[in-house]
C-alpha cells in the first residue's frame, strides 16, 4: 500500500479508529502490531515470515549479548546477528550483481565460464529494516541500550508501519521508549499535528516531484536526444524531484507516527543551502548519515587516528553508503564522488588552507562560491544516481558539455516554471528565515478541517499511484 493510494487511506482510519477504541494496555499495543503485520503482508506475504525470523532471531541473541558476561561471547554474538542482518541483504540484494560482475570479468579473461546469475525478488523494505535491526543489537552490544524483554514491543518498533518501507531509519534507543504510549489511546492534538505532517509530505510528492519527473524521466531517457540545456533543466528537475520524493515520505511517515503518538526525528533540511558536502549531508537523509556515522565511519577510526585515517574512513563510509542504495556500479561511483569529494575538502582544510583563503571563504563572495561548488558536485553525482548504468551516466554528461542543440526540443509548462520558483523559494526561506512559523488555525475543529481539505485536494491533483523513488531500495 502506497501512502498515496486510497487504499491506505482506508487503512489508515480504520487502524487509528481501532486502536483508539480498543481497550487500553497490551491489547491496544498488540492490535496495533497486527495492523503493521498487515501492512507488510499485503506488499510481500511470502516474506513476512523471513521478516518475523529476523526479529526472533535478534530479540534472542540482544538477550544473550546483555546478559553474558564474557566479552569474547558477547562480542561472537553481536557478530554473529550483524553478519545474519547483513548476509540476507547480500543474498537478496546483491547476489545477482556479484554473479553478474563476475560474468563480465570472465569474459574479459576470454573464458567460455559462466556463474548462474540467481533472479531473487527483493524483500520490501530490507535495506531500512536491515540497518534498524542491527542498530538493536550493536547499541544493545556496547552497553548504550539495555534489550526489552518484551518480543511484541521489538517487534513493533521494527514493523511500525509508518518507517518500514523507506524509512526514516530510527533508533531503538529514541522508540522502544515510546513505544508504551501505543497502550494508551492516541491523543487528538498529536493526530491533528500528524494529519499536517502527512498532508504536507502527500503535497511535496503529488505536487512537486511529480511534477519534476515529467521532466527528467523525458531527458535520462533518452539524453543523446536533447542539448545541453535541456539536459541541466532535466537534471535540476531530477535533483529536485528526489528531494520532494523522499522528503515528502519522510514527512509523511513522521505524521503517521505522530498521530500514533511517536515522534520521529527530521529526516531532511533544506539540503540544497548546503555551503559543503558535509553540511549537505548534515541536511540530507540525516537519519543514514547519522547511522553511517556511528556504525560505520567511527567503527573504521573516524577523526580519531590522524588525518590519513579519517580521509579513508570518510571515503570508505560514503562508498558503501552509495552501495547500499543498489546493486550497480553507478551507485558506487555516485558514493564516491561524495566521499572523494569530503575527503578533498578536508585535506585541503587541514593542509593547504592560508589564513587568508580561511577568510574569503567566510566572506559572502566564498559561501557563494561553496554553494556553487558543492551543488556542482550534488548535480554531478545525481547524474551517476539516476541513469540506469555509467554508459547512460556518460552520455548525459557528454550532453551537458556540448554547445550542440538535440533532436528533440523539452517543453516546460507554466506550471512546472511556477514550481521551479516555489523549489527555490523553499530553500531560500530556509536559510534567510529558518524559524518562520507557518499561520496554523487555534480551533482544533478548523485544523481538522483544513488538513481534511489538504488530503483531498491532493488526492484530486495526483495523477496516479507512482511508487516513492526509495522503495526501489
């Protein structure tokens, strides 16, 4: 069920009416689970029982790890579920790549061998509840998280439906807490509030990114076709399509959470201010870059063992960050752009950086020129994000350096002119105006009202059901 689709719009109010009118205490919180098992079910059946498996499996060993008192067993043990979590990701994700990767390389030997590439189908949601599930058990491993005792409420925390598919990839330690509200009926600010969040997100999706991707599916379809300035309106329509894609599901999934009566950390920031790539990423997807932080780029030494073991800690982090998004190669070039690209920064700040170079670049005249270079960098690596493979990428960026016009001319409507300016504007607002307050009616009567009226007007302008680009991952 797509949070767009009208389906789950049906769900939605018959969970939220259900769980409030059930009685208070376990039953409610276990009702409530069995409308997240539904949820997953009715996108992939055969895999709820992989699924329940994992979560089984881990409550079991975060149990062993707490309470063994031998650290080589506690530490066997934390291996062991990180290495089951991601084991079944590469199987299912990566295997077919591995096998085909390996084709090409016999064939380039000019051997006849060949390894069988194995058609898996992607369990929904891996990726994020892979990351969550062993965020559990790590946490639990270094003493940060004491494990529950309570399989339902786990199990809730990594099916709550709300972050299952995409995300935002949230911490056991900020929801298991929470999750004991679920006992207690949903308050009506925190659905009303919710309801907001949720409409806000369903508007940056049907409004805004689906309206981009007109453009951009048109130019990376068919690049060789289109001048160079209709493949920069495609590719800055593409970098503003995925931002109001996967924003917009952030938001929702923090509305749905809310009405629920958990609050969910902000998963974006108006990334496109960013003056570096480091401050991009402190503004974009801040729930992986927070994980890839703190159970990837410390674990590998982080800023603590010299300049040298933080430049490989950082590109390593952001290479198999980019991998993580999928299993082609344009993925790997795109992460590594991104940590080549903060790597070289950091160098040239701790290195070769003058006193009065440190000073231009604080002056206006150098955030304007950090700004220009970092969405350079952003622009350049979405290229590699979006094309189907790195010859597609290459067409496309051979199209943007060459001054000669294409066969076929792309056509912008008024509309799509207004929500370019609307894009900007949002950004804008952001960095000039950070703590502006939107007008929000006193009565709860007229904000049910106007959120009521903000669903159904999107549901009037959406045109179709279109998945969120992140369920591809």
């Amino acid at each position: 069920m797509l949070f767009i689709s009208d389906e789950f719009f049906v769900f939605l109010v018959v969970a939220l009416v259900a769980v409030s009118v059930a009685p208070a205490g376990r039953f409610r919180s276990g009702l409530l689970l069995a409308f997240c098992v539904w949820f997953y079910a009715s996108w992939s059946l055969p895999f709820m029982g992989l699924l329940a498996a994992n979560i089984v499996v881990d409550y079991w060993l975060a149990l062993a790890i707490h309470q063994s008192r031998s650290a080589r067993m506690r530490r066997w043990m934390a291996t062991l579920s990180v290495t089951m979590n991601l084991g079944m990701l590469a199987v299912f994700k990566y295997s077919g790549f591995v096998s085909t990767t390996s084709n090409d390389a016999l064939r380039l030997l000019g051997t006849d061998l060949a390894v069988p590439v194995p058609e898996l189908v992607l369990p929904l949601g891996i990726s994020f509840y892979v990351f969550q599930a062993i965020s559990y058990t790590v946490d639990v491993y270094r003493g940060v998280l004491e494990p529950t005792r309570d399989l339902p409420k786990l199990a809730t925390f990594i099916l709550f439906f709300p972050h299952l598919v995409s995300g935002p990839i949230v911490r056991a330690k900020e929801i298991l807490p929470q999750l004991d509200r679920l006992r207690e009926r949903p308050a009506l600010a925190d659905v009303i509030h919710g309801g907001r969040d949720f409409v806000l997100g369903f508007a940056r999706k049907v409004v805004f990114a689906d309206s981009f991707a007109v453009l951009a599916d048109r130019t990376f379809r068919s690049p060789s076709q289109f001048g160079a300035v209709d493949l920069l309106i495609g590719l800055v329509a593409y970098a503003f399509q995925i931002y109001f894609d996967f924003s917009g599901y952030s938001q929702m999934a923090i509305g749905l959470a809310r009405m629920f009566g958990i609050h969910f950390p902000d998963n974006f920031d108006s990334p496109y201010i960013s003056g570096s790539l480091q401050e991009f990423w402190r503004r974009w997807h801040i729930s992986l870059s927070r994980f890839l932080r703190d159970y990837l780029y410390i674990p590998l030494g982080g800023s603590r063992f010299g300049l040298g073991r933080t430049l490989f800690a950082l590109s390593a982090t952001m290479l198999i960050g980019g991998f993580w998004h999928g299993a082609n190669w344009t993925f790997v070039v795109w992460g590594a752009i991104h940590g080549v690209g903060q790597a070289a920064a950091l160098l040239y700040r701790e290195r070769f950086r003058t006193p009065a170079q440190a000073r231009f670049w604080e002056s206006p005249a150098g955030n304007l020129a950090g700004w220009s270079l970092t969405m350079s960098t952003v622009l350049l690596a979405w290229v590699f994000f979006r094309a189907p493979t790195l010859a597609a990428s290459v067409t496309y960026l051979r199209g943007l350096t060459t001054l000669s016009s294409g066969s076929e001319v792309l056509s912008v409507s008024s509309t799509q002119v207004v929500l370019f300016g609307l894009a900007v504007a949002i950004h804008l607002v952001a960095y000039f105006r950070p703590q502006l307050v939107l007008p929000w009616p006193r009565p709860v009567f007229a904000q049910g009202l106007l959120v009521g009226a903000g669903y159904f007007c999107c549901v009037a302008i959406k045109q179709a059901d279109a998945p969120f680009i992140y369920f591809n991952f």
